[in-house]
C-alpha cells in the first residue's frame, strides 16, 4: 500500500503510477501465491507457526486429559444419560415441560440464546474459531481461506493493468516494457533483472505467462 500512494518522481504526484502497475500487478499476485503455498516455511511466519501449533495442543482435549477429570466426568457423564432418558419419557416431568415449552413458543422461533457466529475476533483483535477446541490443521484451514480470498481480491483489483491496460506498461522501466512489448508482438520472453521501481529481482518469463493468461492481443 505505501507503494502504491507514493510520490512519483516523473509525475509530480502521488497515487498509481500506471505505468508501473502492470508489474506490480504480477508481483502482488506471485507473493500472494508463493505465501499461499509456503508460508509455514517462510521464516517471516516462523514465530506464527510457532504459537499456532502450541496454541492449537492446548486446545485440543485428549483422552489422558478426560481420564484426568477422574469421578466427576462420569458423574457429568451419568447425568447427562439420565436427563436424555427422562426428555423420552413420557411420563416424567422433564418431557412433561419440554412439551409445555414448545407449545408456548411458536413454531421456527429462534434461540435468542444460540450464538450464530461462526467465528469471531477477540478483544485483542486475534482472529480464532469461536469453538475452544481446534488443531493446527484447523488453523491452517483458516489461512488457506485467507490466502484465497486475498489472491481473489487482487486479481480483480487490478485486472485492467494485467488486461486491456497492459500496454501502458511501455512506459515503464526498460526491461519490463521490453517484455511486455514482446508478449504483444507474441514473442518469446526469457531472463530476469533487478528492478529499482519495485525494489526486487523480476523473472521476465514468469511474468510473460501471467500476462499472457490475462490479454487478448487483438484487444489490447
């Protein structure tokens, strides 16, 4: 973002400098898709992946930790099956309630007590399943979808640099504007080169097919 609403030298402004989107658009998208496939070895995620994986054994009940509760989980237990088998009888006075209840409350009406959120954010701002019981795999899950719904984001974002306004990447640096010149006239684009604009090394080929996935020549 900060990229994106810097000062433009040339321009005199600041906001997007079109000439250079059509890169960053294809640069946006490879980070977003090596995170996607990577990130747990990615060293910037290290301490996440971390906590995640000690988070999730806390939270995930075994069988030691129930046979730990000793006596009073299977008195838990015990009267959980009484009070199921006195709801089925007829006869006793839990269904004879239950079914006062339910002609009282109309049919379809909601439990003002049920939370309907799925998920939720804490007071810390830390995003988690509302469920206190959740693994790794759970929180890689949640990443995955995070990683999809971004990558989705930016594809439509910027798909007029990456599409029909591609060719205003002819302004920009040399290098680029060279393979994008190629990929237009539909000729082979090989190499690679450190870029000043976007401070990284650019794979010209890679980018060719991200482009060439996105065009219509005779459109452009």
């Amino acid at each position: 973002m900060e990229w994106l609403q810097g000062h433009d030298e040339k321009a005199g402004d600041f906001g997007y400098r079109t000439r250079d989107m059509a890169v960053r658009s294809y640069l946006i998208h490879k980070e977003l898709m090596d995170l996607r496939d990577g990130w747990e070895a990615n060293p910037n995620w290290a301490d996440f992946v971390s906590e995640a994986k000690a988070l999730s054994n806390q939270n995930v009940r075994t069988d030691s930790a129930a046979d730990a509760e000793g006596p009073q989980h299977v008195a838990a237990a015990t009267n959980a099956t009484n009070d199921a088998d006195a709801a089925t009888d007829p006869t006793s006075e839990t269904a004879t309630d239950e079914a006062a209840n339910a002609t009282a409350e109309p049919a379809g009406a909601p439990d003002q007590d049920q939370d309907t959120d799925d998920d939720n954010i804490t007071e810390e701002g830390f995003f988690r399943r509302s469920s206190d019981q959740y693994s790794y795999e759970d929180i890689k899950e949640e990443i995955s979808l995070f990683f999809s719904i971004a990558i989705e984001m930016s594809t439509k974002h910027f798909a007029l640099y990456a599409g029909p306004l591609v060719h205003f990447g002819l302004a920009g640096e040399k290098e680029s504007a060279t393979a994008i010149a190629r990929i237009l006239a539909e000729k082979q684009v090989d190499g690679s080169y450190l870029s000043s604009t976007h401070g990284c090394t650019i794979d010209l080929k890679d980018m060719a097919a991200y482009f060439r996935d996105r065009i219509d020549v005779e459109d452009v």
